[in-house]
C-alpha cells in the first residue's frame, strides 16, 4: 500500500479556529483539513440542524412535480411508485409510498425484476401501469435516461415524475418533471444526493405546501441514512444532517422492518459502517437472490410481528447470497489465473453461469484483490449484462463512455456502474476497455493509497481525544474516519495471528511507555514484521474495545511496514 500523508494545514487557519473553538491545536489541524475553517463551520459539523437543510424549491422542476401530485391527490388518481431493486431504490419506494399513503389510498408500488426487467424503468412496468388504470408513476433512483420509455408511457396516457441522482444524458426524458441535481440546468446548491435523498425533498416539498416542518418528517429518516450509507454517497453537507439524524431515529424509534434487523444482529448503537456492513446487505439481499418487492415489504411493514417474518425470510436470502459470493469469487479468481491476466490493467471476466444477483459484489472483492478496473459479466436473457467498480481516482463511467460502440446500455457512477451488452461483442468490448484505461490511468492509482491525516506517538491517544474526535462522525466519503501514523513501534511480544485461518493479527503496540492493544483485520501475513520485537511503523484508526463489560482503546490496524 502507498502510504500518503496528507499535507499539513495553513498553520494561521489552524491557529485562528484553535482559538474560536478552545480545543487543542491537534483537533484544530485534523478540522482544517476537512475544510471547517471556521466557528460556524465547525457549528454545522458538530451540531447538525434541519437548518441546514436547502430549500426543495431550488430543485429544478420542483414545482411541477409538486402540482402534479397535488392534482393527483386531489383527483384521487391511481399514483405507482416505481423504484429500481437495490437499497436506494428500495428505501426510496419505502418513503415515497409511506407518505403518499396518509394522503390516498390509491397508491401502489412497483419493483422491477433483476432477472425478468433488469434495471431501471421497463417497458413492463410501464404496461403494468397502463393495465392497472394508473395515470402518474413516480420513478426513484432510476429514469434519468429512460427516453424511449417516457415517450411509451406518455403514449398510454401516463404522466412521469422523475426522481433520480445519476448523471444524465445528453438529451433529458419527457416526463412531467425530471428532479436531478446533477442536471447542468439544475441550481440546487448539493449535488450528490442519493435517490432516497432526492425522494426526501420531494416529500420535503409536497409537507412544505401543507405548512408542515422538516420536523413532521423525521420518521422517514431511518430510510434516508440507510441509502445515504448504502449508496456510498459523500457524507457532508446536506448528507450528513440527514445521515445524523437518520442514525438518531435507527437508533431510538426505527420502524419495525429495521427493528427486525437490528434484533437479528443484537447490535446496541449503530454506526453508518453498521448500516453499511449490517442493514443494506440485508436489504439488498431480497432483490439480489429473490426480488426486491421483499424489501419494499419489510420496510414499510407496520406490524411487529410480520416485520420480524419479512426480516427472517430476508436474512435467509442473505445467506444464500453469502455462499454464492464466496463461490463466484472463488470461480473468478481461478479464471484470472488460468488466464494468465495478472499483468493486465484491467480485470474482465465471464461465466454464464454467475448469479446475476450478486456479480457487483464480486467485482468489488476482485477490485480488492487485483485493485483496477474490474467488469464481472454473467448472461443476462439473450444479453450479456457486467457490473463495473473502479480503483480511487479512476472514473470508471468515463471509461466505459469512451467504449460505448461496443455496449447496448449503461449507467452508474465514477466508481460503480452496470452495462450490458451483446455476447458476440465480449471480446471486442473487453480489449477496448484494456486499451481506455491502459491509455489513461494514472499508474499510481493501481497500488492502493491510504491517506494519512497526522502523524501521532502513542501517549497522544487519550480518552479525551478518542470522545472529541469520535464526535466527527457520521463518517463516510468526503469525512472520512481519521488515519493516523505512528512510527518506531514494538510488539510486546505476544503478537498472534487470530481468527479463521489466522488471517487477522493481533498485537500490543508499545512506544516509550505507552501502550495499546491492535487488531489488524486481513493482516496476519505480517506478523513476521512484528515478531521478537523487530520495530515496525503502523497506520491505524482508534476504536473502541468492549469486552465482559469492559471498555477500552484499540487500534484497527490498517497497515504495518518495517
């Protein structure tokens, strides 16, 4: 791994918060770096307000989307609420049809299918509309492209409201309103909203109209962390005071499918690395290995009982999904090898026989493994359909833009996208997308990089520091949990390898006569680094340990070099 610490902060900037804040210099400097300069910076970071909260009428088409719900309430038309099958889409059907049903009881949801629809809005979704009598969808977390499938639903007579926060094209869709903050015309002033962020405000805006307060909402919030952890999507700004007073409501008053969750796991206070690690594979199981309609059900679930029978059959699901991951992840690895494609800048690999379900997992663990661009494919219907994840720094939508001769359709993120394609263009396809990101990639970006915020000794690591900067969170991209580096370590001379097939490490750091306990997850091939109290440099965050109801500081590991 490439070590990289971050530069030092302008030392006045440090000095003129340290003395706004009365905090020491340290935490100063590790807030600059995040980009809190000042006393109100510092205000918004650490006491996050519904006033930080835009207004939704900024949103381009705002108004529109909000008159024609209004029409539909009123007329007490048939209203589908459409959603895409992963976690943000979900979440967002979850919020958009919870609201919308204190208003009418002429609501429905729709989820696609993986394997029948594949993503976003379908034509059969569309026809299902048209057959059921309803006159306005509302499409979250996809439709942003969905051009021809607009125009066919505007043939049949059915409005479109669009929720989404992908990238759009070119040309945008026909519908009534298109809500994206990403559209160039749009000035809403916080660009990277999920799906189930983008639904929020609409709800936001349609309780507006009623004279209601974000504060009447604040039910819904449980559903927006989730997608906000889920989606990976920067946690500042607008993100993180959803995020923080989501993990509140998960953590005090979660409607009952999350409850059921969370009882399974028996977990006290949750993080948004709870949320990630914990909830959303959960959640995401259903429309991986089944469908995610499961999902949907579980989470607007109001009874007790039946939301601990939906979250029972979900964590099933996830088991399934658990066994199939580790068996394509296996199946793909050997590929690669038997390929002899270690050398390559990219990883691509096929097998009609993968899991559609669960192919975006797997190529996150490959990018893990090997650390490029990485495309997993499986059949896809008569297609073949490939989920794509990037190394940090590398935008893998772009590549695949510049590739799009070969491709059918695609769409995603700078880091995670999803295409499909015909069999006979694989070959071609996965030659161009070598070539691409063989002509553009920084070739540093194919080590992976830990970014170190400060270089700190051992006595530095105080209870009182752990509590201030424990308050930093909700930690997420863009506020990331803070690295730090010390060097000249010794293991007391008990560093051990734990865990199945002794993959993590366990070690006492000590330094003059400080000393703390580490585990280093995925690390145990480095106990030879630490052992007979060889001296060693390591990269950590801090954390706490509880044990038999004793509380202390641990390092999580991250790195160990010589």
């Amino acid at each position: 791994m490439r070590w990289t610490l971050k530069p030092k902060p302008d030392p006045q900037t440090v000095d003129t918060l340290q003395k706004a804040l009365q905090v020491d210099p340290f935490i100063a400097s590790l807030l600059v770096q995040r980009g809190i300069e000042t006393y109100e910076d510092a205000k918004t970071f650490f006491r996050p307000s519904f006033d930080d909260l835009h207004d939704p009428f900024l949103m381009k088409d705002m108004d529109k989307a909000v008159a024609r719900i209004e029409t539909a309430l009123a007329d007490n038309e048939n209203i589908l609420v459409y959603g895409d099958y992963d976690v943000d889409g979900t979440t967002s059907v979850a919020l958009m049809s919870s609201y919308l049903k204190t208003k009418s009881d002429q609501i429905a949801t729709y989820i696609p299918d993986r394997y029948d629809e594949g993503y976003g809005i379908s034509f059969k979704g569309i026809d299902f509309a048209h057959d059921n009598s309803f006159s306005l969808i509302i499409a979250l977390d996809c439709g942003v492209k969905a051009i021809d499938k607009i125009n066919y639903a505007s043939e049949k007579g059915i409005d479109f409201i669009i929720c989404d926060h992908h990238r759009p094209g070119a040309e945008l869709p026909k519908a009534i309103a298109v809500l994206d903050p990403k559209r160039d015309d749009c000035e809403y002033p916080f660009k990277e909203l999920c799906g189930c962020g983008v639904g929020f405000k609409l709800i936001q805006a349609l309780a507006l109209k009623e004279g209601k307060t974000t504060d009447d909402l604040v039910e819904y919030l449980d559903l927006v962390a989730t997608a906000i952890g889920a989606d990976i999507v920067p946690i500042v700004g607008e993100n993180r005071a959803l995020a923080y007073f989501g993990l509140q409501v998960i953590n005090t008053q979660p409607r009952p499918g999350i409850k059921a969750i969370i009882e399974q796991v028996k977990k006290d206070q949750l993080t948004i690395t709870d949320v990630v690690f914990i909830v959303a594979p959960r959640i995401n199981a259903a429309g991986r290995m089944k469908h995610g309609n499961y999902a949907v059900s579980l989470l607007t679930e109001t009874n007790e009982t039946l939301a601990q029978d939906y979250a029972q059959e979900i964590n099933t699901f996830n088991q399934d999904r658990r066994e199939a991951d580790k068996r394509i992840t296996e199946e793909a690895l050997l590929q690669i090898k038997e390929h002899k494609e270690e050398e390559r800048f990219t990883t691509v690999v096929y097998d009609k026989t993968w899991h559609k379900g669960v192919i975006g997992i797997v190529a996150s663990r490959l990018t893990e493994t090997y650390y490029r661009p990485t495309l997993v494919f499986t059949k896809s219907g008569d297609k073949l359909a490939a989920s794509a994840r990037s190394v940090s720094g590398f935008d893998v939508y772009n590549a695949l833009q510049a590739c799009s001769e070969h491709i059918e359709q695609f769409g995603g993120h700078k880091y995670a996208a999803g295409l499909t394609l015909k069999e006979e263009n694989y070959e071609a396809f996965k030659q161009a997308f070598e070539d691409e990101v063989t002509k553009t990639i920084d070739r540093s970006l194919l080590t992976p990089e830990i970014k170190i915020d400060r270089q700190i000794e051992l006595r530095d690591i105080t209870p009182k520091f752990y509590r201030i900067i424990s308050q930093f969170a909700p930690f997420g991209p863009g506020n990331m949990t803070p690295i730090f580096m010390t060097e000249h370590l010794k293991d007391t001379g008990y560093g051990k390898c734990v865990g199945d097939d002794d993959k993590h490490l366990r070690l006492t750091a000590t330094q003059d006569r400080s000393k703390l306990v580490g585990i280093g997850f995925n690390l145990g091939d480095k106990l030879d680094l630490v052992k007979n109290q060889k001296p060693f440099n390591a990269v950590y965050s801090i954390d706490e340990n509880h044990w038999q109801g004793h509380v202390s500081l641990q390092l999580k590991l991250r790195d160990i070099k010589a």
